[in-house]
C-alpha cells in the first residue's frame, strides 16, 4: 500500500488547489478530492486502499497551536533518527508519546 499525500498549493494569482502525491505518481485539483481521484486512477489496486487519514492543523480547545508547533518538531525529530537508524532521546519519546495520547 502506498502512502498519499495532499498538501494546499497556491498558484502565482493565489488561487488555492491541491496536490495529491504517491511516490513517483502526482496530481492537481481544485479540491482535495478532485486530486485524490485523479491520482488514484493512476494506481492500480495494488498500489492503493482505501484507508485515509485526514488532519486539519488547526488548533483546538483540545490541542493548542503550540502544542501541534511542538508535535510537529518532534516528530521531525522522530524521522531523522529513524532514518539514522537511532532513537530520540527517553525525555523527547516521553514528550512525544505525551502528545500523541492528547491528540
């Protein structure tokens, strides 16, 4: 299964679309559906189920900007270690894992 991103991008009139990305196979459209849909015609079923996983970013009365703003610098962290084959140190995992039982 692959793994699909959709990131918002702004043309040069700053006009609003969506990206959608799956390893060396992308996608445009006015909404992040249009672009889902479009890149999973590119797909075969091999490539992609159907389980998705949608995250707004924006803070809430149950997690606040700076609690995401850290989220997002940990995790950051998380991956570079992992691709180094290493792991955060126990006080950055324990912050973490904190974080990830809020959200």
């Amino acid at each position: 299964m692959k793994t699909v991103a959709i990131l918002p991008i702004s043309d040069a009139k700053g006009e609003k679309s969506y990206r959608a990305i799956a390893g060396d196979k992308h996608s445009v459209g006015k909404t992040a559906g249009q672009a889902l849909d479009a890149l999973t015609a590119q797909l075969d079923e091999i490539e992609f189920s159907a389980l998705l996983i949608i995250q707004s970013f924006r803070s809430d009365s149950f997690f606040s900007a700076e609690q995401q703003e850290r989220l997002s610098e940990l995790m950051n962290l998380w991956r570079l270690a992992r691709d180094q084959q290493q792991q955060l140190p126990p006080e950055q995992q324990a912050e973490l894992d904190r974080l990830l039982k809020q959200n």
